[in-house]
C-alpha cells in the first residue's frame, strides 16, 4: 500500500455501509470504497477519485478472527490517475 500512496501529496479512502454475516467460524462481509486523491500539492483541484465494492471473507482461529480474502470491484473513475499513466 505504501508504494501504490507514495504518488499523492493527499489522499482520502473511506469505507462505507459496512455489512457482516457471521456464520459458526466463518464470515463474509461488504462494503462500498470511496477514494480521492490529489495529484498535484499546488492544484488540489486535479484529482483522482473512484469508488466500488469491496467484499472480504474471515475464519475465525484460534488467534481470533483472521482475513483469508479480500475482493475489490471499481465501479467508476473521475479524472485521470497519472500513476497508471506509463511515463516515457
């Protein structure tokens, strides 16, 4: 993750409406991603923003619970991320 942030001089990431079903030792859970992130420190207007699903699966240990999966689906963009941009 470190290295995917370096890029952004600011950044917002935010999950919302979170939502878990536990069943015995097992669990699935849901939840929508917001991200936003500036590009440029002096134009904060030129950002990069996308937002998707996210859907993760627990099983529960004798450490507690641990995650085993971790899914995330883009559903849209605004603007353009100059770190996928290939640089020449």
């Amino acid at each position: 993750m470190r290295e995917a942030e370096t890029g952004y001089p600011a950044m917002q990431h935010h999950i919302l409406n979170l939502h878990f079903e536990v069943t015995g030792d097992r669990a699935r859970g849901y939840g929508y991603m917001w991200f936003l992130a500036v590009q440029h420190a002096d134009r904060p207007d030129d950002h990069f923003a996308m937002g998707g699903p996210y859907a993760w699966r627990y099983r529960r240990g004798a450490d507690g619970w641990l995650l085993t999966e971790q899914r995330l689906g883009v559903s849209w963009t605004e603007g353009q991320d100059e770190s996928m941009v290939p640089r020449r």
